[in-house]
C-alpha cells in the first residue's frame, strides 16, 4: 500500500474527532524545527468550515475493541492501514516545514493491547522529538487502559494529552463501549491533573463526548463536563454530534447529525467556564434539555426577565457578563471606556457588542433603543427566536444551493 | 492650491515628517510618500529635515507600546488617507498621552484602532494561509499578494519558526521579497535582487499531492458548509493556497 492511500485511510479515520486546537503551548526553539504559537493558528478550512491546524491521523484504524459508534470498531469490515513511526515523522515534518501544518494530532486504534498501542505513539513522537528535534505542536491520545509509567512518559513529550471520555455516564459506555469503563479514562485525567507543569503536558489536557448517540439529556452531559473541569481541571471538553456511520440496534437511526445541538452545548460550555454560569442556572429537571430556539444565554435572560434591563454605564462586570451579546472582552471594554467617556449605543457596536442581541436587555444612559414600552418579554423572545431562524436559514441556503 | 509634503517612502521619514510640522505649526492638507504622483491641483513640498532615530523610542515612551505598534499597523495599511490620519493621530496623542485610546468620541482614534486590527487580523491569518514549496537545495519558497504590506511582520514570524531553513518569501503585488538566511531576514525590492527559481520537481508534488489527499479527507461530508469555510478563508487567498487553488 502507498503512502496517498495510507494517508487518505488513516485521515479519514480520524476525522470525527472534533478537537483541533493548537494553542496554549509556547514552545520556543533554540536548535532543530519549529515553534508553537500560544494563540493557536489556523492553517485551512476545512469543506465543512472546520479549522485544520494539525495533522490530525491514526496510527493504525485496526483496532480489538469494539465500540458501537466507532467507524473502525472490530465487526466492521473496512480497509485497514498501519503507520510505522517513520513514516508519521516524515509526513509531519514535510508538511511543517511548508506550514500546511502547526503539529501533529496522533490517535490510534488498539492494536494487541493498550500497552503495545502506547509504546508505538510513543515511539514516533519521540523520534519526532529526540531525532528529528521537532519543536511544534503535538497532541496525543492516550490509549485507556495503558499502565501509568506509559502516561508518564507521553506526557512529557506532548503540549497536549486527551483521554476520550465518549459519553457522559457510566452505563451507556458499558452498553456502548463494553472494552471500555470511564475509571480507566479518569485514572489517567487524574494522573496528568495532578503532574501537569510546564514539562509535563503544558497545554493542559482535553476530551470528547459523543452528542446524540444515546439517551442522555443535556443536564447529563452539562454535569459530566461540569464535573471534568472541576476534578481534572481540563482545559477542552469538545462535544462531538454522532455521524451516523454505523448500522446498529443499539444506536438511534438519525440521519443527520445533531448539529444544533452540539452548537447549543459549545455555547453553554462557554457559559460555565467564562461567564460565571453554573448549571443548575442553565438546566433542571425540568427543563433537562437545551432550547433549541435561542441560545441559552437568551433563555437565561428571558426566564430571569426582572434582572433586566440592565444600565450599561453602571452595572457591575458581573452583570455586564451575563447580558446576551456581550462578551468578556466587551464587558471590560466596557468597564474601562466608561470611565472616560459616556457611553452610547453606537459606541456599543465597535466595542464587540451583538447589539441585535443586546439592544433588547440594556440601558444605555436611562435610554431604552426604542421606546421603552416595547420592553415586554413575549415581544423580545419573538425577536430573538426571529433573528435564529434568519441566521440558520442563512446558512441551509448556502447548503441547498451545493447539493 | 493645495499643499502636499512628501516623505521618502520609510515610516522613520514619515514620523519625522509629521512630528517636524506639528511643531512648526504649518497648515497640512495632505502627506504622501516620494513615488506618488500629485495632481493638477497640488503642490508639493519637500523638505530635507534630518532624521532623528530617537522618534520611536520617543513614541514608545510616551504614548505606549501597543500605541507605538499600532501606528505601524496603520503605516503597512493600504488606507488612502493613511499619513494624514496618522498626523492627526499625533497631534491628539502628545495631548493625551497614553490616555489617547481611550479618546472613542475622536474620530482618529477610532480610525486608528479600526485599521491596526485589520492590518494584525491579516497578518495572523497569513501565518497560518502561507504555503511554502521546497526548491533545490533545501530552499523554501513562497509567494503571496496581501491586501496590506505584511512581509515585515511574516518574516519577523518565521524567522522564529523556520529558524533553521533558508527561505524567501515574496510579495508579488509590491514586487518585494524577504530573504533568510538563517540568522537574519532582509527584505529587498523585486530590482535589486532577481530571483531565478525552477519550481517543477517529482518529490514537491509528491508531497502537495499527499497534503491535497489530507485536505480533501479530512472535512465530513454530512457536515459541509461552504459558507463558513469561505467566511474563514476568503477567495482572495486561494491563488497561492496549494489545497484550494484547483478549486477556483
Ligand atoms: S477503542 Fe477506539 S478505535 Fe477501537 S473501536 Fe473503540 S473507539 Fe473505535
């Protein structure tokens, strides 16, 4: 098998994992290849708008295990390809050097063992290191199940190391993934928690949950991830709506994926680890899932309708926080501009504002954007629900018209 | 008649220029580099004024660093208007000082903060968008037509990052190239140095072929949004992006 073919089936492989990021690393180098960019830099696009920041492939799509959801379980019958270690270094640095790429993203189906599946990755990533002195970005995935002084020793190669939590509670992952338990994924976030530094996996670690391939409510995802930033300190947890590729009576039958789903949990995401949100203010039992009309910043503002409207020129940056539109960045804006100057609604805008979002929940001097009569809230919610269904239609125009 | 001041072309000469009306209180209509070409209502004025090197370090002390750089921003720009925004600029900043940014009700201020971000904005999308080929030996090379004049902040960037390759890059639109050699990077015009490059080689298309195959790999189907994709990485850049290029 060729080298184009090797590639196409082991990018392929690897493509639903959604996480892309190459930021919070800051490597600099003295000898040898490369750098890494703290903010992260985006290199292409991919056809379905995604970022390609790294070279992101399996090692080999073979696997023992047999995951439900996953396209490279055991019982499917598809191509397979292995890597060797070389190949992967050759590969990463050709496409470094004519910045295709900032780094590799290396993950792998299980071969023999999770053992032997770790000493591979670990063996190309060091020779990438150690040999071929490459000082860009690399994030591996640690293979669950694989003994502790394996973890140690990735970690110390890698800016970033994830372990796929896959879904949010324990019993679907036994119905689901029954090689898998979450212990084996948590002993690992906590092992890497508890030793990250700036030698030791210095842009912190990640995980992925799988959105829509099972019955969990969006409270039961919010929680696991709420519960992962808490005890492991993570710095992503990337959801990931189901593709249906598989065939399954264990799994739904959609046809596409969940995309506003996924969108509503990125935004509520956010939320909680920016803004102060906890969320038991977003979700309860009895609205266990998302609005899937507005966003859930919106959907808080509505349901708490006698906070608002709030005084732009004195409310607290708390209170600036939690007004839909307005980002952390603008929020200090804010904060700093008013001591100057009093603001307007203009001057809103070039600060970073959504006013279409905005405009609906704020004072600015006293004044309401209309008149102050039209502050009810079926009106608003109405708008809101309004400007959404623009906005999406927007974007299915652009798909119909492709197909 | 109006009035037009002329200065060499660098920003040095263009700092001096304005900081040596400003306080000599002359009337300014306009202020445009040596090449441009007046019209018929124009007259220009040049005036050998020596240049004081010490101007940068004098703005970066009293107005601020991220003041400093983003009047630089402002020069890389294709504005128009750009020296004269950038005098009014000045003349407001030795007034406030390092308070000027905060100054959102002159129109100067904004002008400038609109303009700098774009300049920044552009040059952080290129250091992703750039594409290199390998020539013979080992030389890296690549081209590029930004709609602001960023070869400088490029090269400052992979000076760091392709620390131990040669490389050129070259800005086709302003016929300039930056040269490295791996320890300094000079930025030269398309007449004083003429590159002489043969680009078709088995092993380089190898390698854009296997990059073309990650690339058309790596999107998911179900998922396609051209929209967004265009959104990110605008036509304008596919000329010299070598996994979109057949696409145009
Ligand atoms: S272990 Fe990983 S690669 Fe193997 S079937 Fe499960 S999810 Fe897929």
């Amino acid at each position: 098998m060729d080298l184009q073919e090797k590639l196409k089936i082991l990018a392929d492989s690897a493509k639903y994992d959604a996480s892309c990021s190459s930021s919070g690393s800051n490597r600099k180098s003295k000898h040898g290849v490369g750098n890494t960019a703290l903010s992260g830099i985006c290199h292409s696009f991919a056809s379905d708008g995604r970022c390609i920041s790294l070279l992101k492939i399996l090692f080999t799509n073979c696997c023992i295990f047999d995951c439900k959801y996953c396209l490279n379980r055991r019982s499917n019958s598809i191509k397979r390809a292995i890597f060797t270690p070389e190949e992967v270094c050759s590969i990463t640095l050709n496409f470094y050097r004519r910045n295709y790429i900032e780094g590799l993203f290396l993950s792998s189906g299980i071969l023999k063992s999770p053992d032997y599946t770790m000493e591979l990755i670990i063996k190309t990533v060091s020779l990438l290191r150690h040999k071929y002195h490459f000082h860009g970005y690399i994030h591996a995935k640690a293979i669950p199940g694989s003994s502790q002084k394996l973890v140690k020793e990735l970690g110390l190669l890698v800016d970033r190391l994830s372990a796929n939590i896959e879904l949010p509670t324990e019993n679907e992952l036994k119905r689901l993934a029954p090689n898998k338990t979450s212990q084996n994924v948590s002993s690992i976030m906590n092992y890497v928690n508890q030793n990250q530094s700036k030698k030791y996996v210095p842009a912190g670690q990640s995980t992925q949950m799988i959105i829509g391939a099972t019955k969990e409510s969006d409270l039961d995802i919010m929680n696991k991830s709420a519960s992962l930033y808490r005890s492991f300190h993570l710095k992503r947890v990337f959801y990931s709506a189901y593709v249906p590729i598989n065939k399954d009576s264990y799994l739904p039958s959609i046809i596409c994926p969940p995309l506003t789903r996924e969108n509503r949990l990125y935004q509520a995401d956010w939320l909680l680890r920016f803004y102060h949100f906890q969320v038991k203010d977003l979700l309860d039992f009895k609205h266990p899932n998302f609005n899937t009309m507005i966003d859930p910043k919106a959907d808080w503002a509505l349901r708490h309708f006698d906070e608002f409207p709030k005084e732009i020129s004195t409310c607290s940056y708390y209170d600036l926080l939690k007004i839909p539109g307005i980002g952390v960045k603008s929020a200090k804006r804010i904060l700093t501009a008013r001591k100057h100057f009093t603001i307007h609604f203009e001057d809103l805008k070039r600060m970073g504002v959504v006013l279409k979002r905005a405009k609906y929940f704020i004072l600015c001097n006293g004044k309401y954007f209309i008149n102050h009569k039209w502050f009810q809230k079926e009106w608003i919610e109405k708008n809101l629900v309004l400007e959404e269904k623009i906005e999406k239609e927007e974007n299915n125009m652009e798909q119909l018209r492709l197909f | 008649m109006n009035h037009v001041y002329v200065y060499d072309g660098d920003y040095l000469s263009l700092l001096n220029t304005i900081f040596y009306l400003l306080k000599t209180n002359q009337k300014v209509e306009n202020i445009k580099p040596e090449n441009y070409s007046p019209t018929l209502f124009e007259n220009i004025i040049h005036f050998n004024i020596p240049k004081q090197d010490h101007l940068l370090d004098q703005i970066i002390q009293s107005f601020g660093i991220s003041v400093a750089r983003a009047m630089y921003y402002v020069f890389l720009s294709e504005e128009e208007k750009k020296e004269l925004l950038l005098y009014y600029f000045v003349y407001y900043a030795l007034k406030y000082r390092k308070k000027i940014m905060y100054q959102r009700n002159l129109k100067c201020v904004r002008e400038v903060l609109r303009i700098s971000n774009y300049v920044l904005h552009e040059s952080h999308k290129l250091k992703g968008f750039l594409r290199f080929q390998e020539l013979q030996n080992h030389l890296l090379y690549a081209e590029m037509s930004p709609t602001n004049d960023i070869l400088f902040l490029l090269s400052c960037h992979f000076s760091k990052r392709l620390k131990n390759e040669f490389w050129i890059i070259k800005d086709v639109k302003r016929k300039i190239i930056s040269i490295y050699d791996k320890k300094k990077f000079v930025i030269l015009s398309e007449r004083e140095f003429k590159l002489s490059l043969e680009k078709e080689n088995d092993q380089e298309k190898m390698i854009e072929d296997l990059w073309k195959t990650f690339y058309n790999t790596i999107g998911i189907q179900e998922r396609k949004n051209d929209r967004c994709r265009m959104n990110f990485m605008p036509k304008k850049y596919w000329k010299y992006i070598t996994e979109v290029r057949d696409e145009l």
